[in-house]
C-alpha cells in the first residue's frame, strides 16, 4: 500500500496468506446483505501495508453484479471479516480490511474484446505472414 517501494517478501507471504483465508470466508459465509447474497466473489489480490496493520484487498463478483457495489457491501461487513480472518490466521495483529473492486477483469474483458475486432484481427494476421516469410 506504500507508493514507490516494492512490497517485502513478508508482506507477500501474509497477503497470499489472508486471500486464501478471505476466500474461504467468503464461500462459507451466509451474508444477511443483499448485495452479498448468492454471489460469488474472487479475492484477485491481498496488499498488506508495510507495517501489517492494514490490508486492502482486490475484489471481483461473478455473475455480472456490479463490483463496486460488492466493494461497498464487504466494506460494511469488514468488522465482521476481520473477527473470522482472526481466527483463521496466525498473526500478531489482524489487519484491517480495505475492500476495492479489482479493475484488472475489466481491462483484461476490454483488450480482449478489441483483439476479437475484425479490423484488429487483419492486421494481427497480416503482421504474422510478413513474420512468418523471413529474410
């Protein structure tokens, strides 16, 4: 979450750590919010801060819900998340959760879309035979 250092070999350990936890919490969970109902959710990443005592999390539903209303939603139960990822890790303190909806599926969706264009695919195309011909 610090700006302009690489994240520490710690602070990627604990991440990958509490994403593994949040995702299990949040299949077995039964949410009372309805934006949290029946949703499938993937926790893309888990960016612990530098000192461990914050954590922000990358979120995406699936099913076609608006992500940041899920952000919104798991932001409003983060109290509650905190409670169960504190018995689900071993750590010296439980980090805060920040939830933010992951905008990594979204680009992916869009280059993809503009690769399956047709003008795009001719060129890719005509780019691959001028490859292919060699000297």
């Amino acid at each position: 979450m610090t700006a302009g250092k690489p994240p520490t070999q710690r602070q990627l350990r604990v991440g990958e750590e509490i994403r593994h936890a949040l995702v299990r919490l949040l299949a077995e969970e039964n949410f009372r919010d309805p934006a949290l109902r029946d949703v499938s959710i993937t926790v893309s990443e888990v960016r612990p801060g530098r000192d461990l005592k914050t954590a922000e999390a990358f979120v995406c539903p699936l099913g076609g819900r608006s992500a940041e209303e899920v952000a919104a939603a798991l932001n409003r139960a983060a109290g509650f998340l905190r409670g169960r990822l504190g018995r689900a890790v071993h750590l010296k303190f439980t980090p805060r959760l920040v939830f933010r909806a992951d905008p990594s599926y979204d680009a992916a969706s869009a280059v993809d879309a503009l690769l399956r264009d047709r003008r795009v695919a001719r060129d890719l195309d005509r780019g691959t035979e001028t490859a292919d011909d060699g000297p």
